[in-house]
C-alpha cells in the first residue's frame, strides 16, 4: 500500500477504535435500553453514506426490513424512555 493509504487506514482504525470505547462507555453509564435502540440509527446512516457514495437504493425487502428493525428497536426504548420522563 501506498504511504496514502496506510494513513486512511490508520485513521479508520483510530475511529473504530474510540467509537467502541465511546459506547462501551455509554452503556457503563446509561440503561441499555436506551442506547442499544440508537445504535440501529447505523442502519440510517449506512444508507444515506451509500447512497451518497454512488449507491442503488434499497429494494422493497430491504426497505421493509430496515422499517421493521427500526419499529423494534422503537419498541425497545419506549418503556425505558417513560420511565425517566415519569422521574422528571
């Protein structure tokens, strides 16, 4: 590889590496019902990265899919969320 790309790759690694600490982080100090649910925003943004990079967009299965992890994952936080809107 050239010194260019040892660099990029470098710097992807650099920021996996926080993005772990930062959300192993996050659930040492949050209830995981609450981030485990905006961890499916990755879903969002890898589509919105892969149509901006050139990209199809996603079939209707795929699409469908996508609605119904995002619902679940909805699902999943509500309670928790009520729960701390009821302690404020």
């Amino acid at each position: 590889p050239r010194k260019e790309d040892i660099l990029w790759i470098s710097l992807i690694g650099i920021s996996g590496t926080l993005g772990q600490y930062f959300l192993t982080y996050a659930y040492m100090n949050a209830p995981a019902g609450i981030i485990a649910p905006i961890e499916y925003t990755r879903i969002v943004w890898g589509l919105l990265f892969g149509l901006y990079l050139g990209d199809k967009f996603l079939d209707l299965k795929s699409s469908l899919g996508v609605v119904l992890i995002l619902c679940s994952g909805l699902l999943i936080a509500l309670p928790a969320l009520l729960k701390e809107l009821k302690k404020i």
